[in-house]
C-alpha cells in the first residue's frame, strides 16, 4: 500500500499542475493576441 502513495501523489501534483498550466496559457495566448484578458468572465476580450 505504501508504494501505492507516492506515484498517486505524483499523479494528483501533475494534474493540478497542468490545469494550472493551461489556465496560464490560456491568458498568455490572449495577450500576445493584442487582447485583454477578463478575469470575472474568464475570457479573452479581443476589440
């Protein structure tokens, strides 16, 4: 069971470092666009 642990816990790190990720790109993407990333809203306002 305890060898179970760590390669779950390292499974758990990488999703949640991913998602954080592409929420990162996701405003990175907009900007170099010329776009203003709206955070309430959580999109890319591109005028």
């Amino acid at each position: 069971m305890k060898r179970a642990v760590v390669p779950l816990s390292l499974f758990v790190l990488g999703c949640i470092t991913g998602w954080q990720a592409n929420d990162w790109l996701s405003i990175d993407d907009c900007l170099d666009a010329g776009g203003a990333w709206n955070y309430e809203r959580e999109l890319c306002d591109l005028e």
